[in-house]
C-alpha cells in the first residue's frame, strides 16, 4: 500500500515533470531540468515556507517576553509552558509552524532520491503518463563533463556542504545568552544547535560523496541557495513588521 500512495502520489508526478522539463530543457541537459525542477518546487513550497519564516521571525520578536515568563516562573515548568503558550496564542504565533515545510520537503528529497538514481537510465518508460513522452537522447553530463549519475564527486560534495552550511546558519538564529530560570534541557538545546552548524554540513558531505549521485547534490545546492535567497528577501520585507496582534 505505501509503495503504491509512493508511487502514485510522489514518483510519478515528480518523474514526469522531470521528464517534460528534460524536453523542453537544452539538448534535453538533465542538470538543466533538475535545476527547473527543483525551482518549480520551491515555488509551490513558497507560501508554506514563507508563513514558516514569517512565524519565525515574529518568535523571535517574542523572546523577551519569554525570556521573563522563564525568570518569573523559573520553578514551575507546568506554568511556564502554559503561559508561554498562552502568550502565542495572543500573538498569533504558531511555534510549529516551521516544522510544516521541512516535513513536506523530507518525502519528496526521497522521492527525488529515487527518481534521479532510477529515471535517469530510461529504464521508466512505463511510470510515464500517455501525454508524456521520453526524449530520444538524454544528457548527463551536466556542464558537459558532469555525470549526473555519478559518485564521489568531490567539487559537488564540497558545494552541497558550503550550501547546507550558509542555510543552517541564515535559518538559526545564534544562541540568545542564558537567562535565569533556563533549564538544562534549554542550554542542552542551544549547544546542539551550535554543535549541529557543522556537523550537519559534514554529514551532508559524507552522504553526497558516498552515497548518492551528483544529481542529488545539485538538486540540494540549488535548493539551499533559493532558501537562503528567499530567507533574506523575506527577513528584508517583514524586518520592520510588528508582531501580529
């Protein structure tokens, strides 16, 4: 069952955009229409991440506000998140709500995963809807000389950590200094996300060299660098916007 909603709802759809993206791209270059696609779907993501972002910025704005609930109620951890709470609900802040986009983008990096590793070969030809034709020649090489369908690719792994380092630091804002009343678990939080600014990068460089094909990794780059883009135009618009009341 969940192989099929997956390839119903997530493998076919992506792999027939890519593939209409492939015919109208260059000489049919698929680095061309990974990057067409990878913007198309940032551009359907954009209201879900712009909301996100939009939240994030107005918590920020929050902290202090929280930062007193936490010296006030230092002692009572069941009063604190009741009036932290209480305090978005005022606000119109949703905490949450920059979780949504990177649960949304978790299953189609999967999906995408599959599709690069699998459609590229032209093996598919059956997961294509009747109005989809596969081009005659598909290009691989991306820029010329690029296997998209390679590994160990060490210039792209380099580049797909650097990006996933400038998002990671555009989109966590740096550590605020403790405060009374801070618990454990909250300066445990703080030095994860400090210790996670680059472990994630090496991490992410390790899988894009051992694991997964260039055209994943160009997939990512172009990903991270529209997030980081779409992070400071927004930050620019909504800077001097005050918290909802």
């Amino acid at each position: 069952m969940f192989h099929f909603i997956g390839t119903t709802l997530l493998f076919r759809p992506l792999y027939n955009t890519l593939v209409l993206l492939l015919n109208i791209s260059p000489m049919a270059d698929a680095g061309v229409a990974i990057i067409l696609l990878t913007l198309l779907i940032k551009f359907i993501l954009s209201p879900f991440t712009r909301k996100a972002i939009k939240s994030q910025l107005e918590m920020r704005k929050l902290e202090p506000e929280i930062n007193k609930l936490k010296e006030k109620y230092a002692d009572n951890k069941q009063e604190l998140n009741k009036k932290t709470f209480e305090l978005y609900k005022i606000h119109k802040v949703n905490p949450f709500a920059g979780c949504l986009p990177l649960l949304i983008q978790i299953p189609i990096l999967g999906t995408l995963y599959w599709v690069f590793t699998k459609g590229l070969d032209m093996n598919q030809v059956s997961s294509l809807y009747s109005f989809v034709h596969m081009p005659a020649h598909i290009n691989i090489h991306f820029l010329g000389f690029i296997d998209l369908t390679a590994k160990k690719n060490l210039l792209f792994s380099i580049l797909v950590a650097g990006a996933q380092y400038m998002q990671f630091a555009m989109l966590t804002p740096k550590p605020a200094p403790g405060v009374a009343g801070e618990s454990m678990q909250d300066q445990m939080m703080k030095n994860m996300q400090s210790q996670m600014k680059y472990f994630l990068p090496v991490m992410i460089f390790l899988l894009a060299y051992f694991q997964v094909p260039v055209a994943v990794s160009l997939y990512w780059i172009v990903n991270n660098i529209y997030a980081v883009i779409q992070q400071k135009t927004l930050q620019k618009k909504y800077a001097n916007v005050a918290v909802i009341q």
